[in-house]
C-alpha cells in the first residue's frame, strides 16, 4: 500500500490553518510536543495519546540470531526498541475509511508528456 508521509511542515501548516497561531508559533509548538514525547520515553516513560494509541519502550534481552547468508550464528546485543500500540479508536477510523471510497486529490497533476521517440525498425 502506497502512501502519502505526512512531515513536520506539514504539521506545523495544520497547526497554522487549524488554531491560527503564526507560522513561527505553530513550529515551535509542533516541535515542543515532539520533544515532550521523545522527551518521556528516553526516559522510559509510556505516552498514551487518548483516541490515538500509546507509545512504549520496551527492553529486549540478548539472543543469538543467524546470518541468513552464511547461516552463522550471531550475538544480537540487548537493546530498547520503541513501540506503538493503536487505540480502538484509531483502529476502527482507519477501517471505516477503508469501507469509503477515497477522497479525490485535491490538485490534480497533469499527465507527464512522453518526449521518448520511435525507434527506427
């Protein structure tokens, strides 16, 4: 499934047309909430964001894996891994957005012009 990635300007520009803040503001405060979440879990803090789901770190001990090449074995250090859990919430939007047909794109590009040219043959 092929998406669209949504980027911190492009947070930082809903924020702007949505509250009304200036666009300055609307960075800063895009930036403050992504700090406060990074923030809480290099602590090891779990942020739950209600109707969007929650975000863990979770300790993953040591264990042996293979090379899949070489099929040799090797050590893999212990080390955190960060996790997210969907709400029901956010589960259920994303499903029902499914069952609808998608939204038509708001600027349409136009076809791209072949320029390539026949070969002789």
């Amino acid at each position: 499934m092929v998406g669209h990635t949504v980027t911190r300007a492009q947070l930082t520009e809903a924020v702007y047309q949505e509250v009304g803040l200036s666009r300055n503001e609307s960075a800063e405060l895009v930036e403050s909430v992504i700090a406060e979440i990074s923030g809480a879990l290099e602590r090891g803090e779990m942020v739950k964001i209600s109707s969007f789901g929650s975000f863990a770190v979770r300790q993953k001990g040591q264990r042996v894996g293979r090379n899949p090449k070489t099929g040799q074995e090797v050590p893999i250090s212990p080390r955190r891994v960060l996790v997210f859990r969907a709400s029901h919430a956010l589960k259920h939007q994303i499903n029902d957005a499914l069952a609808q047909p998608p939204a038509p794109a708001a600027t349409a590009r136009p076809a791209a012009r072949s320029r390539a040219k026949a070969s002789p043959g």
